[in-house]
C-alpha cells in the first residue's frame, strides 16, 4: 500500500500534519478562519454560477422548440 501511495502521490499522515503546522504559521490561527470563509463564499458563488448557466441551456432549449 505504501509504494502505491508513493506512486500515485498520496500524502500520508506525517505530510499532512506538517502541511497543517506550515499553514498555521505562515497564516496565524486568526486569519485560517476568513480564509476558509473565503473559500466557502468562492465554492458557492461558483456552484451559482454554474447552476444558472444550466439554467440559461435550458431556457434556450425552449426557445429553439417553439421556432
């Protein structure tokens, strides 16, 4: 399993601690909280975006069938 992991480059446990560690001093415990707030409002303006875009393909659709 660890040659896998290795191959396919899956970070085992002790990189993931150590990415923890780096982030935490690099950005502070104050400021890892806005930035996940940060990311959620991304992840969610992007999701809308994509929801009504889907929404503008089918609109689009009935318009064509009406013609």
């Amino acid at each position: 399993m660890t040659s896998l992991s290795i191959i396919l480059g899956v970070p085992g446990y002790w990189q993931i601690i150590l990415i923890v560690l780096v982030v935490l001093l690099l950005f502070g415990g104050k400021k890892i909280p806005e930035l996940m707030k940060g990311i959620g409002r991304g992840t969610r303006e992007f999701k809308k975006g994509l929801n009504t875009d889907e929404e503008d393909d089918e609109g689009g659709k009935d318009v064509a069938k009406k013609d």
